[in-house]
C-alpha cells in the first residue's frame, strides 16, 4: 500500500462548486503539506501543518482552507472552485522537518 | 524570500551521453537542498538531498548532485542517461519557517523537462 494517498485522483467541478480533497499517509509523519502545480510553475505551497493543532498559510492560500482532522489525514477545500484552481494538487508528509514524501496528485478541473 | 531558478525549461539528450541539469537558489543561510523526478503522470519522487557535510551528495537511479555555495548551485548529473529517465524534474531549497528548528518548507523551481532520444 502506497504510504500517502489521496483520493479522488481525478475531479471534474463545476464554477461555484465546494469541493474537498483528501489526503491520507501511513508514514506516522507530523508534518503534512499541500502544493499546487501548475505547467512551467512549479510547485507552490497552498498549506502546511506541523501538528494537529497547527496550521500555516502557504505562498498562495487565498481561496482554499484546510482541516488536519488528525496527524494522519489533511484535507483541502475549495469553498467556492473557479477556472484558475484547475491544478494538480500534491499532498506531501514530512517527520522532525527532514525529507517531504509526495502523494500521487489530484487532478482538478473547474468548468 | 528563498527562490530557485532552473535555467533549462527543456533539455534533449541521446540514450547513453551525459546529463547535467542546473539549479541555482537565492537563500541567507546555509540551505537544506533537494532534486525531485516527476514522471508522466506520475507524483514527485525524491533524487536526492543535500543537508550539511559532503557536497557532493549520491542519489538514486545513478544521479549525482554537487553543492557550491561560492555559485549559489546544486548541479544535478548523470554520467550516462537511460531512456527511463525522461521525466521533469525539480530542484527545490527549504525554506526555515518561523518555528525554526527543522522546520522547513519547501520552495521549487519551475523545473525542467528532459526528453531522451534513442
């Protein structure tokens, strides 16, 4: 089994729509990140957390919020999806800081 | 703020020469380092990192990657490229965060595509 999941994998919205991207690891990390990217962008920190009872705003969280509902699982929502969210997202997993583990992505398409 | 430039969007290289990808960061302190491979369609494996000590830092899959401060770089190379190997990849500096200690958040740069020709 994959140690970072994220589910769904592929997501067709809709403008106006809220959506929730998931993200799971069985690493026992405390750190949990989510990136954006975006073709000749990179990756673009959106959030991160280093413990269930903190969160940070990344480079660009203008229209996302997250929710750490434990120190395996770290959800991203889109309160109100537009056009220019459409991305993969990334979540990532780090322990103590060191090396940051990447999921496989969630495909995201906003009509 | 921490910022990291790739200077090659796309590289092409024949199966079996040589390859040398180039990464150049802008950070106060002595930086913690990485080299990810992304794969079509595929999430971000790491390469390699460098944290502290010997420059020169071996990786995965055969890659190589070489710190120098007096450049602001962190080279990444291969001495003889596989097919296999044609993917985009990222270098990336980690960024200290408030809470200091090994806090670190990541900063990528925009990375660069390698294409392969048998």
């Amino acid at each position: 089994d994959a140690d970072v999941t994220q589910t769904p994998r592929n997501r067709i919205t809709k403008t106006g729509k809220r959506i929730m991207l998931e993200c799971s690891q069985t690493k026992g990390h405390d750190r949990m990140y989510w990136y954006r990217q975006d073709p000749g962008l990179g990756l673009r920190l959106i959030y991160y957390s280093f413990d269930v009872k903190d969160i940070n705003k990344g480079e660009i969280s203008d229209g996302y919020s997250v929710s750490r509902q434990a120190q395996a699982k770290f959800s991203l929502s889109l309160e109100s999806a537009i056009p220019n969210q459409t991305a993969l997202y990334f979540c990532a997993t780090s322990s103590q800081g060191r090396t940051q583990y990447f999921g496989p992505g969630t495909r995201l398409l906003v009509l | 703020a921490q910022s990291v430039t790739q200077p090659d969007i796309h590289i092409t290289v024949s199966e079996g020469a040589s390859l040398e990808l180039r990464c150049n960061y802008s950070y106060g302190a002595t930086p913690y380092l990485f080299w990810y491979v992304q794969s079509p369609g595929q999430g971000l494996q790491l390469l390699l990192k460098y944290f502290s000590g010997d420059t020169l830092v071996q990786g995965i899959k055969g890659f190589e990657a070489e710190f120098k401060r007096s450049q602001s770089s962190f080279n990444l190379r291969k001495p003889s490229v596989h097919w296999s190997d044609a993917a985009e990849y990222f270098c990336a500096v980690g960024d200290i965060t408030p809470s200091g200690g090994s806090n670190y958040k990541l900063t990528f740069g925009k990375g660069t595509l390698l294409t392969v020709n048998p």
